[in-house]
C-alpha cells in the first residue's frame, strides 16, 4: 500500500486503511466531485448525506462566483434552502469571531446541512458552524487556492493570534473546474505556492519526529511527496488557466487535506512556511492593515526557507556553543522582544509558552542533545527530502507570483521578526525551533535577515 500512488477518490475508501505507523488512516468525506460542471452534483450531494435543507453561506464575491448558480441548480431540484450572504466589511473576508457569529444570527434551525459557497474563509467558517450546531457542513469551492477543502482544521484568527482549530471535515466537496479556473489570478498563485511548500513540511515534520519523538508517518508524507511533483511540472499552465494544470493543482489541495485528516494535524501539510506567513498576517492584525493571501505568502517563504535549508545542509552544530546558549539563555530579554514584536497579542504568546515549556532549560537540555547525537540522520533527512532551490524558483517564476517579500510589501523587519518568533507562536517544532536549540538561530536572522 502506498499513499502516494492513489487517487484522492481511492483515499476516500471508507474502510480505512490500517497502516505500519500503528493508526488506521480514514477520512469521513461521503461525497467528492472534482471536475469539469461538477457543480450540477449539488443536490446529488445534499442527498447523500441524507439532507434536504441546506443553510447556503457565501460572501458578495463567491456568491457571484458560484453561489447563484448553487441557489439555481437547488431551485431547480426543488431543494428548500436558506440563503445567507456575509456582509462586506472590509477587503475581504476574514476568518475570525466576527463572521461566525454573523453567520449564527442569520441561521435557520430547520437546516439540516451547512453549504459553503467559497474557498478558504468560508470554508473554515462553515467547519466551525457546523461542528458547534451538530450539522454536516460541505462545501462548493469557487478557488483553487488553499489546502483545507478535505481537511477537518480551520485556521482562524482568534483575540488576532493565528489558530489552528480541529472541529470536522466537510462530508462532502464538489470542485468544479470550469469555475476554479476563472478564479481571480492572484488565488491561483495562492494554491500553487500552498503546494511548494509540501516538500518542506514533510522534511521537517520527518526532523521534529527524530528530535521529538512527534508522531510520524511515512506513508501520509508520501501524499505530500507525490503531491507536490505533480503540481511543480504543471507550473507553466497556471498563468494560462489550463484546465488539466487547474485540475493537477486542485487534486494536489485535496490530497493534502486528506493527509492531514489521515495524520489528525496539519504537519503533514505546513512548515515554518507557513509560520512566516501567520507571523506577517499577526503582525498585519496588530497594526490594523492588510495582508496578502496565505498561499503567496508560504510561497515566498518557501524560498526563503530553502535558501536557510541550503545552508543547514552543509552545517555541522558545535556542542560548546549550544551549551553556552542554553546556559545563558535570558527569559527576560526574550519576553521583551515578544512585546516588541507581537504588541497586545504577547499575552496570548506568553500563555503558550507557559502551557507548552519550550524555554524550559530541562525541555531545551534534551532537544540538544536529540539534535547533536543525531545530526547525521537530521542531515539525511535534509538531502533526501528538500527540492532543489532552483526547480523550485524557475517553477514559481513561470507561474509569474510574487517572489520576494519586498514584492508583498514586508520590511527586512517584519522578515526577521517573523523568522526569530515563528518558535513562539504555537507549540510547533520547526527549522526555527531547531535553530534555537542548537544557539543558532540569531546568527543565522543575522546572515539571512540583516536590518
């Protein structure tokens, strides 16, 4: 049995699939319709989850991207429905209390589904609502741009930190190609940079399991693996919206939800690529500004992750300094850059580090020692599993997205900020993380991210 040589649709298998990690991986999704007019399946789906009620949720935007043709094709299959259009409040819609609160004052109890017309917000929006109601939700994607459609995490922004939160998966997932491909381009880029990233997540959640001891499992990596070969080679039909490229990308986003669905987490599908871009949306939140899409973000963090990774691959730690780091490590020193950079959020970052003891001197002492008495199988995993930068940069370039943080408007600052403190923001062991451990990390902010 291998993951990585499976459709998404024989991942679906409801018998699951008992595996060597010891779990028996299975992913509770009734229904999936990927392609060309997949919209029409519908009211196919509402009724293979034994529904007849759908409360439709959408903002402005995929309420004309899809979400008429959805209300048509429920009215035509006379599918009573309640439709409710998120207000426009700001540029876009936001994963945040507000929304879901706004969705629950418009809610009609009688409904018996949740049906989200959109991609990442509402997707995660209507997970949420439907986990507190006790209803199925699924969902109608509108973009190819963000990995959550099969996943059963939503990524919120609660009291503005940038949270994980696992509620359920949707039960069923239409994706119609001849929508997704008019997706605005800049959505497009966001899928395909969410994708590059793949090769990076699973090098590190292979490192943090060798250091850690963190739950790994080679077979769900092997989706991601294969996943992210395939997209790469599709790059130059992007920019051309070319159905088959669309198609490989939106197969790819669906895998990875799957992968983390089957891990139980989002490891498999999220690195320190992805901490920078939660870093820059913080930061953005704090000072009551606008921020990119997530997956042109971790797209150029990508990069700038690999370059670090080219350096670690020809890096061996010295003992003497780390033990002098950890020995000299200075808390106080440490909380204060944490004001400095995360402002009124710092004691939402203080409290992690209080429930999680990353600074621990015990907690660092055995990381250390994990990382220095097991580098030459940290090293291996380094070679085997990272892509080749330059694959990496000519497939990005031929895509035509943002490249560079300058290109997204992020200072020197906020790059090394976003850097130093993605250790800080949730109790994730990353590259940083690492880094950290070994007295590292502030030389190498100094080389990679001078100010």
């Amino acid at each position: 049995m291998n993951f990585g040589e499976m459709s998404i649709h024989q991942l679906l298998d409801p018998n699951g699939f008992p595996c060597a990690c010891g779990r028996t991986h299975k992913v509770d999704i009734k229904f999936l319709r990927v392609g060309s007019g997949a919209i029409q399946s519908t009211p196919e789906a509402v009724k293979a989850l034994g529904c007849s009620y759908p409360f439709v949720v959408c903002d402005a935007n995929t309420y004309k991207a899809a979400g008429e043709q959805v209300v048509e094709i429920l009215k035509k299959a006379d599918i009573q429905h309640k439709l409710y259009i998120l207000p426009t409040r700001k540029e876009r819609t936001k994963p945040e209390e507000l929304e879901v609160g706004s969705v629950a004052m418009h809610f009609d109890p009688r409904c018996d589904v949740i049906l989200g017309v959109g991609s990442g917000v509402i997707n995660d929006i209507c997970k949420i609502f439907g986990y507190v109601t006790g209803r199925p939700n699924m969902i109608v994607g509108t973009a190819p741009s963000m990995d959550g459609y099969a996943s059963n995490s939503s990524s919120m922004e609660v009291n503005n930190v940038k949270t994980t939160i696992y509620t359920q998966l949707p039960s069923a997932i239409i994706l119609d190609i001849d929508i997704l491909k008019n997706a605005p381009m800049r959505m497009l880029w966001a899928g395909f940079g969410d994708i590059m990233a793949k090769f990076l997540s699973v090098c590190e959640w292979k490192i943090s399991n060798i250091v850690t001891g963190e739950y790994f499992c080679d077979n769900v990596a092997n989706i991601m693996r294969t996943t992210a070969r395939k997209v790469i080679a599709c790059a130059p039909g992007i920019p051309k919206r070319d159905p088959e490229a669309i198609l490989a990308v939106t197969e790819g986003l669906v895998a990875a939800g799957i992968a983390m669905s089957f891990a139980n987490m989002s490891r498999p599908a999220s690195g320190l690529e992805h901490h920078f871009s939660h870093m820059w949306e913080m930061m953005a939140l704090e000072r009551g500004k606008p921020y990119d899409l997530h997956g042109i973000q971790v797209g150029v963090a990508t990069l700038l992750v690999c370059e670090i990774y080219d350096k670690l691959i020809r890096f061996t730690p010295d003992r003497a300094k780390a033990e002098k780091f950890l020995k000299e490590f200075d808390s106080e020193k440490w909380a204060e850059n944490v004001r400095r950079v995360f402002g009124d959020t710092a004691p939402e970052i203080f409290a992690i580090e209080k429930k999680a003891g990353k600074n621990a001197p015990e907690n660092h002492a055995r990381r250390m020692n994990a990382i220095l008495d097991n580098w030459d199988e940290i090293h291996k995993t380094m070679v085997e599993e990272l892509p080749d930068y330059r694959e990496l940069y000519e497939a990005m370039k031929a895509v035509g997205m943002p490249m560079t943080p300058e290109e997204l408007d992020l200072s020197r600052q906020d790059v090394r900020d976003a850097f130093i403190c993605s250790r800080d923001m949730r109790d994730r062991y990353l590259m940083s993380s690492m880094l950290w451990d070994i007295g590292e990390l502030y030389d190498f902010a100094d080389e990679f991210f001078p100010v």
